[in-house]
C-alpha cells in the first residue's frame, strides 16, 4: 500500500509571531473581520490585520473618498474607526472567538498618541501583534510622515517598543526615495517584523467638471497595479535588512503570493482583492500549499527568498 503523501507544513514563523499559515489580510481591507465571516471562517487564516485603530474615534475624509482606476482603486478613507476603547468593547470580543492572529493596526498624529495605543493593547487578552502605521502626518514635526523620515520613523518605533511587550510590525511606505533606509531605522528602533508595502500617493481627476474626483484630492493607490512596483520594494527589503517581512501590494491570486515569497517575505497580506474576490485569502492558502507540493517543498520557509 501506498503512503499519502505528507502535505507541506503551512506555518511561519516571523520573529516572535508563530502564525499557522503565511495569509493574512491588509489592514483597512477587511474591516474588523465580522464583515467577511459570511464568506469563510476567519480561522483559516494565518492573521487578520484590523482596520487602523486611533486613540479617539475618527469618522474620517469627507465623500467621495473612493474611486476606482484601470487595475486598482485610490482610496482616501481617513481612517475612519470606533476609537481604542470601543474597538477593545465592541470588535475584540467577537475576534477573540476565531482560532487565528489577531493583529491590531494603530495610527496616531503625535508620540504621545501611539504610546497610548501601545501600553492599553498591550494587556488586551486576543492581542498578538501590534502593526505600526507611520504614514501619518506629525503633528509635531510640521506634518511630516514619521514614515518619510527615517530619524522619526526610529524614534516612534523605539518608543512604543519600549511601552509593549507585543511583537512589533513596521508598515513601511513607499512613497519614499529609498525604501531601504526607511526600513533599517525600523529596524534599529526595534522593530520585530516589517509590513510593505502601503499605497502609493496618487491622485484622479474629473474632465468633464474639471474637479477631482476624492474629496481630498490625493489618496493612496492599491491593486494590481501596484504589484510590481510592491514586489521589486520587498526584494530590495530583503537584501537589505535581516528582519521577516509581511509582503503586499497588488497580490490577486496564489502565484502573485508566491512571488512575494520567493522575492524574501516570510509572509504575504490580501488588500484590494478582498473587495474583488472576498474568498481570495483561502484560495491563496490554498495555492501556496499545492506549489509547495509540486516543488517538494515541505514548508514555506523552503522557498522564502529563493528567486534566482
């Protein structure tokens, strides 16, 4: 009789994070996860990244703030969410119910604000990861992005590092010269894990009213058209700095994945197709686990940073 085959161990491991599988979905791409339970059981996924988390409720950017673009969407929601004390109330119940990795997105304009979110989630029981949102403005430093600069970039990670005890995950943008020095700051300020890329700056206009077409004129770009622009990032990342990456950006289908794994991701995040296919994230887990087997790869850390 004939052994079956043993199928290909799925989990990862990226720093201090053990995830069962390399899927999980972008943050601001799948809401709170209630949203996408009608789908699929949220606990087939290796992690949900939730919708950016602020000290204070935000209801965010005036309407219109999303239009659709050949092979993307530009989308300036504003961060629109419940606060951190009702997103501990309200959504951390219900996501605590699901066998999966909950990673909890924060956002802030100020120092102050960030380590706020990091020393309260901190001690929030289904906690697993705290993901590191620095494309916003400082209110401080004149409205620059601690995520332009790489002395605030360093600053802001090494002060939440030093107010939790969570993993940390740098989402780093890509609206920068070079994406590297951005990275190694992250790094140098203790960063466990580095999410990219996040959307590119982008803007649509309306000929016939001669109008924009956002509200707020500018909004991040994301989708298919990005992946190239995304994967090319995340391999120059990956020859740059010893940390495991959460590869995104424009990623489809399993192949699209898979390439972001052999470029060096340890992981890769669902965005935009969420809103395209809402049963993309299983069918990638899916796909990995079959190219794993036709290349008798017995786990995913196999074909990590393997492209030639």
């Amino acid at each position: 009789m004939t052994m079956a085959a043993t199928k290909p161990d799925l989990s990862v491991t990226l720093g201090p994070l053990k995830l069962k599988n390399p899927v999980m979905t972008a943050s601001g791409t799948f809401g709170f996860g209630q949203e996408w339970a009608d789908f699929f059981s949220l606990s087939e996924l290796g992690a949900i990244m939730v919708k950016a988390v602020t000290v204070k409720p935000r209801l965010g950017n005036p309407m219109p703030r999303m239009v659709e673009t050949p092979a993307g969407t530009l989308n300036s929601i504003g961060l629109q969410n419940p606060g951190l004390e009702a997103f501990i109330a309200e959504k951390m119940p219900y996501l605590r119910q699901f066998d999966t990795a909950v990673i909890v997105n924060i956002a802030a304009d100020r120092m102050d604000d960030y380590n706020t979110l990091a020393e309260r989630l901190d001690v929030v029981d289904g906690v697993h990861a705290l993901e590191v949102n620095i494309s916003c403005p400082n209110q401080e430093c004149g409205g620059m992005e601690f995520g332009r600069d790489p002395v605030l970039t360093r600053q802001v990670i090494e002060s939440i590092r030093s107010r939790t005890k969570l993993p940390l995950i740098a989402k780093l943008s890509p609206n920068v010269t070079d994406i590297t020095v951005l990275a190694r700051a992250a790094a140098d300020g203790g960063a466990d894990i580095l999410s990219l890329v996040n959307t590119f700056v982008g803007t649509a206009i309306d000929v016939k009213k001669r109008t924009f077409k956002l509200a707020n004129r500018t909004g991040g770009l994301s989708g298919p058209c990005i992946k190239p622009l995304a994967l090319y990032m995340v391999w120059r990342v990956a020859q740059a700095v010893d940390l495991p990456i959460i590869g995104m950006g424009g990623i489809s289908n399993a192949t699209d994945a898979i390439e972001f794994l052999l470029a060096g991701a340890s992981a890769i995040a669902t965005g935009t197709i969420n809103f395209v296919n809402p049963h993309a994230a299983t069918e990638i887990i899916a796909g990995i686990s079959a190219y794993l087997e036709s290349q008798s790869a017995s786990s995913v850390s196999e074909i990590v940073g393997t492209v030639g």
